[in-house]
C-alpha cells in the first residue's frame, strides 16, 4: 500500500482533485461586436465635439440660449405637473382595476387599454384639435378657458396618458407584495384602506421606483411631440431657432440638454433607490 493510499485510508477522506486549467479569454463573436460598438459610440462623440467646435457660433448662441433656457422651463413643467397629476389619478384606476365589480375593472381596464395602445401624439391632437371643435359646449360649461391653451392641452392629455403607465406599474407593484401581509394586517384588525396605505403602497413604490423613473424618463422624451400643437418647450425653441438660421448644431444642442437631463433624473432615481434600500444590504 502506497502513502498516499495508506493517508486516504487513515483519514477517510478522498482526496482533493487538482484545480482545472485555466482557459484563456477569447475574443468572441458577441464580445467583438461589443467593442465595435462601443468604439462606434465614441467616435460619434467625439465627432460631434468636433462639429460643435468648429461650427461654434457665439452670436447664435447668446441669441438663442434665453430661449433654450425658457423652452427647458416648459418642458420640466410639463412634465413635473402631468406627472404629478397622472400619479394621482393612476391611484383609483389602479384600486379599480383590482376590483371585484366587473363594471368597475372594466371600465378602468378600457381606460388603460386605449391610453396604452394608442399613441401619445394622436391623443394629444385629439385633445387640442378635437375638444377646439366643441367650443360652443365647453364656453356653456365654463371650461373654454382651460381648453384655449394649448399647454394646457399638452397636459391634459400627457396626465392621461401617463395615469395609464402609472396605474399599471402600481397594480403590478402591489401584486407583488405577498398575501400574507394583507392576511397578517387583517388579524392586527387593519381595515383594507389601512392595510394599503401603511403596509402595502410603501413596500409597492420601493419596488416600482425603477419603473417609475423609466415612465418619468420616457415622458420627458415624449413631450417634444407638443412643439406640434404650437407649445415652445424645449424642442418647439430649437424648431424656431432652426427655422432662422438653418445651422444643425441646434438641434444637437436641444439633444445634449434632453441627455443631460434624462442623466441627471436617472442619477437622482439611483440614489433614491439605494437610499431606500439601504437596510437590504450586508
């Protein structure tokens, strides 16, 4: 009997087995077009840096940066409100649509199902174009003065939309929280309204925090179809300063702000997140 064999026999133990061989990293198919890719990006940037140094305009700048400016302010608000509002409105949909009343849940399940499947500019001519030819209707009622404006269209129509994003993320955010919280809840004596409001919603927001910034996100890049029914957001102002002076860094311009903006929300969402979550880490 060998040492080894006689080792093995004392212990009982088998024997450890030799660690595999390391293979070496190949450049695959997928990990080429990766860094094809990512070389392409960096590329365009720095050709569009390039672009915008040498087209660099001062007069045009300094006449149109104001403009820029106040286009931005339109935007942020329209998005802030309607998104505010649409929240609001997204709560009772999203109550609804759990319903046990099938009238109730069909209603709201119709609600979401156009506002989803249709697109956001239809609804938005719909709304600026369409309630314009009930004027005589809404001067009786007293709201041709809300409907005149077309930022107030823009937002009419963006809560709407937005409320139906919203309610789904927020019915598909509490579906996730386990039944037995409500179970647990109702043997504490919590009537359902007290279940939802303190148990329920603050575990659902903190699991649709991500969706929620993605909706937010994809507003903002949404709202420059208004520039369409005459509102001078950000993109409606780089339309106009275009239309003056035919020079395309206006337009790159508008995109930088639209990219510095969606970056600067996803950060905020981040930190959002892991602030929230902090207790959940090791």
């Amino acid at each position: 009997m060998s040492v080894h064999d006689n080792a093995t026999s004392r212990t009982g133990l088998i024997p450890a087995s030799p660690p595999p061989p390391v293979i070496a990293a190949g450049f695959s198919k997928a990990r080429l077009v990766g860094i094809a890719l990512v070389g392409f990006w960096i590329l365009a940037a720095i050709g569009i840096g390039l672009y915008l140094f040498a087209a660099w305009d001062p007069d045009i700048f300094w006449r149109y940066a104001p403009r820029y400016a106040s286009g931005l302010w339109i935007t942020i608000k329209l998005v802030g409100m309607s998104v505010i509002f649409g929240a609001m409105l997204s709560v009772p949909i999203a109550i609804g649509r759990r319903s046990s009343s099938r009238i109730i849940s069909a209603l709201c399940y119709g609600y979401v199902y156009f506002f989803r499947g249709t697109p956001l500019l239809a609804q938005a001519f719909l709304v600026y174009y369409g309630l314009g030819s009930f004027r005589p209707e809404l001067q009786t009622v007293g709201l041709w003065w809300f409907f005149r404006d077309a930022f107030n269209c823009a937002l009419f129509a963006f809560t709407l939309n937005t409320a139906a994003y919203q309610a789904e993320i927020l019915r598909g955010a509490v579906e996730s929280v386990g039944r037995g919280q409500w179970e647990a809840a109702s043997a504490l004596g919590l009537t359902r309204l007290q279940t939802l409001h303190k148990i329920i919603l603050p575990q659902a927001l903190l699991v649709s925090l991500r969706s929620y910034g993605n909706e937010i996100i994809l507003m903002i890049k949404g709202s420059a179809i208004v520039a369409i029914i005459t509102v001078y957001d950000l993109m409606g102002e780089t339309r106009r300063a275009f239309a003056r002076t035919f020079d395309l860094q206006t337009y790159i311009w508008a995109a930088l702000i639209y990219l510095s903006l969606v970056e600067t929300l996803r950060v905020i969402i981040d930190r959002i997140e892991r602030h929230l979550t902090r207790h959940l880490k090791r």
